[in-house]
C-alpha cells in the first residue's frame, strides 16, 4: 500500500515492524536446542495466521519463482530443520525456498 508520495503508507510501516519483531523472535531459538519454546503470544500467533491467510488468498494459485531456488522437501513440522536449511542456503529474502510438503 503507497502512501502519497510513494512512500510506504504508516499501516505498511507498522505490519512490516510486527512482521521483523515476530521473525526476531522466531530466530532467536536457531543456536538452542531442538525443542526450545518460542514465546509468541497468542495474539501474535492469531495476527500472524489471519495476516499470512490475506496474503495467501490474493496470491494466484500459480506463483512463478525466481531462479536460483533451494527446493526442499517435507520437514515434518520440524522447525529447527527449517533454520538448519536456512543457514546452509541463506535467509528468506535473500535466499528462494520451495517446499514440497
């Protein structure tokens, strides 16, 4: 959303400075041991699922990817193989994932 001007709007600003604190937190856990709580509250977790569904939803069903990618398979649900992946291939956005499962 650009505000007047061309500059990001102040609701892009804010959703984009939740966005980072949440990733902080997430990443935070990546040196610790498999099985380390995140804490995120619960309303984080519910404005994070309802934000990430709105982003999903006006995406087309059909995404072209941009080369090169890191295609990975299933993970399980095992976040600390996500992080593992991520350091070896690099961080979103500086890296491209696609995930098969």
């Amino acid at each position: 959303m650009a505000a007047a001007g061309g500059g990001i709007s102040t609701r892009s600003a804010e959703t984009m400075l939740r966005v980072d604190g949440c990733i902080e937190k997430l990443v935070a856990v990546k040196d610790d041991k498999p099985g380390t709580e995140v804490n995120l509250s619960e309303e984080e977790l519910v404005w994070i699922s309802r934000t990430s569904r709105e982003v999903f939803m006006s995406q087309p069903m059909l995404l072209e990817v941009e080369c090169p990618v890191n295609i990975c398979g299933d993970t399980h649900g095992q976040y600390h193989d996500v992080l593992r992946l991520f350091e070896m291939g690099g961080f979103p956005p500086s890296a491209n994932y696609l995930f098969l499962g």
